[in-house]
C-alpha cells in the first residue's frame, strides 16, 4: 500500500522528470530534437555536395550515387533525395539529379567551409596533411556563412585549398581547374602538378608519403598499364595507376626537363659538408614552417652538417653559430645549394 508521504515524492519525481525533459532551451527532448535536426541537415549537405562533385566529373548523380557515397541504404538515400527534391534543390533530368540554382550555392558554401578550413589546418596549424581532410569534413558543418568569410579574410582570401582545389568565393564563383590525369599526360614532356585527389583517403596518404604536392615539376619517363614512372625534383618516383591517376597536371613550359632541375636537400649533406639554403618545400606548411623560419631557416642561409645521431636520425646541424637537431623528414623539405668545404689548415 502506497503510504500519503510516497504520493508527494511520486508528484516531485514526475514534475522534475517532466522539467528535466522538455524545459525550454535545454530540455533533453529539446536537445535530442536538436541532435536529430543537425544529422539530417548534415546529410543534406553532404548529399548537396555529392551532388555538384558527381555534375563537375559529368558522372550520373542519383539515388544510388547518393546511397554508396553516404553509406545509406537505398531507401534512406531515397527520403533524402525525396527532402532535397521538395525543397527545389535538385530536379530529374531523365535519370540523373541536377542541382537548380538554389542547390548549387548551398553545395558551394559547404564546399568553401571545407576547402577554407583544410587551408587554415595547412597555414596555421601543425596537424598532418593525413588529417586535413576528415577535420575539414567536421568544420564544414559547423561554419556559418559570415565564420567563412572570416576565415577567408584572415588568410588573406586564398582562392586555392592546399591540394590544389578551387575555393568557392561567397558568391559561389569558382575557378575552373583545366588539368589532366598525369596517366593521360604526354610522355617525355614538363608539367607542373596542380591539384592532388584527397579522396579516398587511402590513395591521399601514398601520394603524401611520396612527398608529393602541387607546384612539383615533373617529366614522365615511363607509362603502362600497371603503373607511371617519373621524374621530379631529381629523383624518380614509381606509382601504380591508379594511384597516379589521382595526380592532376598542366603542361611546363620549361626547357629543362624535370631530371635536369637540380635538386640537394639538407638531408644529403654528409657530417662537414656546408650548404646555402635556397628555399623551404611548399609542404612545409603551418607551424613546422614558422619554426624553421624561427631557427634561422631562410634562403642564403649557410647550413653545415655537424654529426649524426647514434640512432641514424636526427641529425645535427650548425647555424648562425648554434647547434640543431633535425629530423631526416624536417631537412628533405630544405632545398640547398652545395659549398666547397672550408680549409681549416
């Protein structure tokens, strides 16, 4: 039997139960609405942007298209499609979904979020290109419209992304990038590297471990089926197809062929050897670059190897008279010019 001092404290449990769940603004119900609210419209835009990069690659954008890059089944990329349809952000052009005027400038401005955030990761941060991509995934859905233009201000309205993308400008102009697959590229010919594939992100990663990035000049010595083989920065480089593919270049003009560029990094100075720098590599980006630039690191500086680890790595360097250690993967982003070593008979 329920005793008359119980039914008072069933009262206040139900009254704080019911303020706890639908008190305005941060009710749970509220908050829960709000969590479901924000994955829909993430789906959106990401289904927007699916959308513009399957029109700009004159793939065939649709239900499906949507379902396999969303990782959705196919009824769910259905309802949403059905979403973007009723809100006159896409129409049926046959069997293909085209993106009406209003569809398009809201792919671009998650679009211009996501490429102005992987240049500010890039310029002011120290995290790994490896990374850029996946941050700049979270960050596009986040920044408003007036936070894009902000950060584009604040890096000085960049127009390109760090691989080389077109960034979108708050109007929704664009750039058009004009460049070819390197696996279509003309054997025995310069060109320049200008935009890198992020995507998959696995491909991504062998084309940064190779230490490649756009603004690389490059000759093509070799091109079959299985794989690509090329010249840059004097040193050769063998990449599968379709890995290579992900590499989008334009002709060079230049009569230099890519091998006859020459090309020392302070990683090939042996113990006494000297070296004046003449550029950092354009991956030295962000944090790693003001520190080099902090230590002295500028062109026409003189760098003299001093010894080596008993690890192997890093490796000791003097400059400005002080005493450095670097990396094996910090001195290959040093180009240098090699010096005659002093006498010091």
């Amino acid at each position: 039997m329920v005793s008359v001092l119980t039914i008072p404290l069933i009262a206040i449990f139900v009254i704080v139960a019911i303020l706890l769940l639908f008190r305005p603004n941060s009710g749970l119900f509220l908050r829960w609405r709000n969590v479901r609210r924000k994955a829909k419209q993430i789906l959106l835009e990401d289904a927007l942007k699916h959308l513009f990069h399957k029109e700009n690659a004159n793939g065939e954008p649709s239900i499906q298209s949507v379902s396999k890059a969303l990782q959705l089944s196919e009824d769910k990329a259905l309802l949403l499609v059905s979403i973007i349809l009723d809100e006159d952000l896409a129409v049926w052009e046959g069997n293909k979904l085209r993106l009406t005027a209003s569809g398009r400038l809201a792919a671009l401005k998650t679009l211009r979020a996501h490429r102005l955030w992987e240049r500010y990761l890039a310029d002011k941060t120290g995290f790994s290109e490896d990374e850029w991509h996946a941050r700049a995934d979270r960050a596009e859905h986040i920044l408003s419209a007036s936070d894009a233009d902000a950060l584009s201000a604040q890096l000085s309205h960049p127009t390109y992304d760090p691989h080389g993308d077109p960034i979108p400008s708050a109007s929704g102009e664009m750039a058009k990038l004009h460049a070819i697959p390197l696996t279509t590229a003309d054997i025995h010919q310069s060109f320049e590297i200008v935009h890198l594939e992020d995507e998959p992100p696995a491909i991504y990663a062998q084309l940064v471990a190779a230490e490649l990035y756009p603004g690389m000049k490059l000759e093509i010595s070799e091109r079959t089926q299985q794989q690509v083989r090329f010249w840059t920065n004097g040193d050769e480089h063998h990449l599968p197809t379709h890995v290579a593919g992900n590499i989008y270049v334009l002709p060079f003009p230049d009569k230099r062929t890519a091998r006859d560029i020459p090309k020392l990094r302070l990683a090939d100075l042996k113990p006494g050897q000297r070296g004046k720098v003449v550029a950092l590599s354009p991956a030295c980006r962000g944090l790693e670059r003001r520190r080099m630039m902090d230590l002295g690191i500028l062109p026409g500086t003189v760098i003299r190897a001093e010894f080596v680890s008993a690890g192997g790595d890093p490796v000791a360097y003097r400059i400005r008279e002080a005493l450095i250690a670097l990396r094996q993967e910090q001195a290959r982003l040093i180009t240098i010019q090699p010096l005659e070593e002093k006498n010091d008979s």
